[in-house]
C-alpha cells in the first residue's frame, strides 16, 4: 500500500510542475515581446488575433517545452513521470485558457480579467503575459486591470457555454 506521505510527495511534484510550466509560458511570452525579432509568427499572431484551435495550440507548446517535461527522469522514474503528467497537463490547461481568451473571453471564469484577452485588446506590448493564470503577471508586475468587460466584443459568444470552443 502507498503510504500517505508518498502522495503528498507526488502531489506536490504534480503541482510544482504545473506552476513551473506556467512560469516558463509567461517568460517565453514576455520574452516574445522584448525580442520581436527572434519570433515573427508571435507578432503574425498579434495581427491576425485568433487562436488555431486546443489541439494546434497544444502540439505547438509541446514542441517548444519537451526539453523541459523529461529531465526529471533522471532523478527517478515516478518523479519524471508526475513531472511530465503537470507540465503536460498545464499544456492542456494553457491551449484550452488561450483558445477561450480568444473566443469567449467572458467564460473564463477562474480568472477576474481574462490576462491574454486584454493583452491582445489593448495591443499590450509590455503587460499581461499570462496565458492559464494571471499570477506571475502579478509576481513580476506587469499585471495592468483595464475595464475590459463593457467593450464592444467583450460579450460576444457569452451565451455559448465555456467548453464551446474550437477543439482543432
Ligand atoms: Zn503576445
Ligand atoms: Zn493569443
């Protein structure tokens, strides 16, 4: 039987990795914006301001993070396997949050202002960096509220339930 403090012990690699993952997409973000140069699809995203669906989001994230979900296998194999389940996991979660922020922001409830929505809105070049939370735009302040919700297109789709988004 699996004693209790093995648990708290995997839960907390599990949650550690979703933050880690969340940390690491908020710099890449932010870093995306310090150094337009070095990734022109970001700014091609600016411009055409939507989303190519979770699962294209995802693929892409994956892409870009799996030098950071395996190194953990070199401490130990359940350690490596949590750490790839919560940095996989906040992949999911970042596709999903992006791709709402960008067709129905309103339904974003875990958030009091949808961070990515604003960041686009506003052409926000240096504030909001945030895809699935808002916190490390807090933690570093770059964090900027703006009354987001009376503007014209901030209730467009708010009738549609939040899991009504593009899949693929
Ligand atoms: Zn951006
Ligand atoms: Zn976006």
């Amino acid at each position: 039987m699996v004693a209790f403090s093995e648990v708290a012990e995997l839960v907390a690699w599990f949650l550690l990795a979703f933050m880690f993952a969340s940390l690491v997409e908020y710099w890449m973000h932010r870093l995306m914006h310090q150094y337009p140069k070095l990734c022109q699809f970001h700014a091609e995203h600016h411009r055409r301001n939507e989303a190519q669906g979770v699962l294209g989001e995802f693929i892409d994230y994956l892409k870009g993070g799996l030098i950071l979900m395996v190194p953990l296998f070199l401490y130990s194999r359940g350690v490596g396997l949590i750490w790839f389940c919560g940095t996989f996991c906040y992949g999911i979660f970042a596709a999903f949050a992006h791709q709402l922020q960008h067709e129905n922001p309103t339904r974003c409830f875990w958030m009091k202002m949808p961070v990515h929505y604003v960041h686009h809105r506003y052409h926000q070049w240096h504030h909001n960096f945030g895809l699935g939370l808002d916190l490390w735009d807090r933690v570093f302040r770059t964090y900027q509220p703006v009354e987001w919700f009376a503007e014209a297109g901030a209730n467009r789709g708010s009738d549609r339930p939040w899991f009504r988004v593009r899949w693929q």
